[in-house]
C-alpha cells in the first residue's frame, strides 16, 4: 500500500465519525496500520505508532489537521486518559465560492467565501495561465482551483464540471441532480415520479425544491410537496422523470426561516416534519456501543441485563426507523409504542418469508 492509500484510509475512517476515536481504534481498524498492529508484538506496535505520527505531520503540512482533543477527552477501562481524535467534516472541506450580490441560494452547507463580480474574469484567466505551465507544481494546483470554480460557479464555463457520489447511481441521475440544482437556485417547482417505500408504489408529485443535502450516504431534496401541502425530504435515486415545470405555476418563495443546515444532523427517522413518536427500544451489547457513538438516540437506561441499554427516539417515520432496526436482529427490541413493535415483528416476518 503507498503512503497515499494509508493517508486517504485514515481520513475516511476518520471523517465516517461523528465522536472521537483513540489512536488504538485507527491503528487496530485503518488499513496498513492494521495489518502491523494486530500482530501484537511490542517493538512491532511502537514502529506502527511512529509511523501514524509521521502521517500526521505529513498530512499537516498539506493542511489537514488531525491533532488530540485537548478540551475533552476519553477513558478507557482502567480510567485513564487516552488521546482521542475527531475530524469534522465542515474544517476539513474546502469552502463554498459564491458571487457577491447574487441571490443564488447554493444547496450545500458549507463555509463560503464571497468573491465580486469583477475579480471572476480576472481569477478565471490567471488561474488557466498558471494551470498551462508544465513541470511544475503551481501548474496542477491551478488546474485543481479550475476544477473547483467549475463546480461552484458553473456559469463561468471554466471546463467540465466534476461531481462524485457516495453510491452508484442510474446514469439518469446525474441529469437529475442538474435539475434539481438549477431548481433550488431559480426557485422553481419541479415535477417527477417518485417512489414511495411505505406505500411500495410510485406517485407523481410536484415539488417546491428549497435545498439538497448529502446525509448518510445519499442525496436527499428537502422542499414542500404541493400534493400535501407539506414540507417533506426526497431521497434522489428514488426520483424518476424529474422536469421543471414551466409557466405561472413555476416559481415559489422559500420561506425566510428556512435553513437546509436543520435538516444535516437528523436520522433518516426524523427526515419530516410529522408529529414525532417516542419510541423506546432496548439494544444489546455491542450494537448498543456504536448506537451512543454515534448520538442516535437518548440513554435512558445504560446498563441491561446483557450489557446492552435501553433509548429513546423521536420518530418521525416510522418506516425509516423500521428499517434502520431491522438489519440489528436480535440485538433489538422495541419495548415501546405497540404499533411500532407490530411494524418491526411484521417487517421481520415479511423479510424471513423471503428468504424461505
């Protein structure tokens, strides 16, 4: 493996956590670490830790960051203090460009840099200057910053535009995303097929797109569906047909207190706006580790009889939640509302009768 694979290993390990994670769990977990660590010889071990230190100040010099929390901190078994370390995601991407004066209301929630109108031809031109210079580094920097003014400024026409998805799409969906974007930013409803997991059937809705969002590994639209007159959240590669619509009808107002940022740190159980429904639900041990690692839920009870514990969640979908339970099998039950147990008992009945 080359110095690079390892470094993009750990910062994906590191970016898939939402809570701090000590340097035993990376070396023990990320490749080419791993692979030394486990061989739980002493010298061999101290030779892995040098070399995630040399990681580190190597990936400092580029400008990623990974550095002990120094404000808090974890304890492991004995009650000691251990180095922990969390890389969020909005210091680590680069920020969003947009153009000073112009209503565009970008999609992504992320810090943004204001630049002015005039400075944009001046940018766009120096950049590909410096991009045209060969055998030099200064050359693939520039090409890199064209890239990025393409994909954030797409009006300039600087190249081709590049985009990457955390799943493989149907090829329609990358025109889908274009729409959608283009919506969000000109106010203005769109049409399309969309299938409704629930009801386990496609429907045509008309939709007022406010905003997109990437959580959990998927692209979702959040806007008001004028078929319920409601706010609701759309996953993307369940859209098919999507079009603009056109003529009076077309355009709508986001309202004032509208934040796409509301909707990032919810589960996929709290992606509406329905009444939630508390819902308490026992998990076992390990599952029940990762479930507090990740923040998903309210302790109420920490410790079970198989050293599991005992959440609440405010569910909003119950389908959403369902699914989410039912790949955790034994490990769950859900001890609270009745309908919800039913939903589970029913799904796992539907998914066993499948397999039979």
């Amino acid at each position: 493996m080359t110095k690079t694979e390892r470094w993009l290993n750990l910062l994906a390990f590191l970016l898939d956590h939402h809570y701090p994670v000590t340097r035993e769990e990376i070396l023990s977990q990320v490749d080419d670490y791993k692979a030394e660590w486990l061989k739980a010889d002493a010298k061999t071990r101290e030779s892995v830790r040098r070399k995630f230190e040399r990681d580190k100040k190597d990936l400092k010099a580029l400008g990623v960051v990974i550095e002990p929390l120094k404000n808090r901190v974890m304890a492991d078994h004995a009650g000691q203090e251990v180095e922990a370390y969390l890389l969020k995601a909005r210091d680590f991407y680069l920020p969003y460009l947009e153009v000073r004066g112009r209503s565009r209301a970008h999609p992504f929630h992320l810090n943004t840099v204001t630049l002015d109108a005039g400075d944009l031809p001046i940018l766009r031109r120096a950049a590909e200057r410096v991009a045209a210079l060969r055998d030099t580094p200064l050359g693939v920097a520039a090409a890199s910053a064209l890239r990025k003014l393409s994909f954030d400024l797409p009006e300039l026409g600087v190249g081709e535009e590049e985009r990457a998805f955390p799943h493989a799409l149907r090829p329609e969906v990358d025109q889908q995303f274009a729409l959608l974007r283009q919506a969000v930013e000109e106010r203005r409803a769109v049409r399309c097929s969309y299938y409704a997991i629930g009801r386990d059937a496609e429907e045509e809705r008309v939709i007022e797109p406010y905003g997109l969002m990437l959580s959990w590994g998927h692209w979702y639209c959040v806007g008001r569906s004028r078929e319920r007159n409601a706010m609701r959240v759309f996953r993307l590669d369940r859209m098919k047909h999507v079009a603009l619509v056109d003529g009076e009808k077309a355009g709508f107002r986001v309202p004032a207190a509208f934040r796409i940022g509301a909707y990032l740190d919810r589960a996929p159980w709290e992606l509406s706006d329905e009444k939630p429904v508390t819902a308490r639900v026992r998990i076992a041990f390990p599952q029940s580790r990762w479930v507090i690692g990740e923040r998903l839920g309210k302790v109420v009870k920490a410790v079970t009889g198989d050293a599991g514990s005992e959440f609440e969640f405010q569910v909003r979908s119950t389908d959403a939640f369902v699914r989410w339970l039912l790949p955790l099998g034994r490990q769950v039950e859900v001890l609270s509302p009745p309908a919800i147990k039913r939903q589970l008992d029913d799904a796992r009945a539907r998914l066993r009768a499948l397999y039979r």
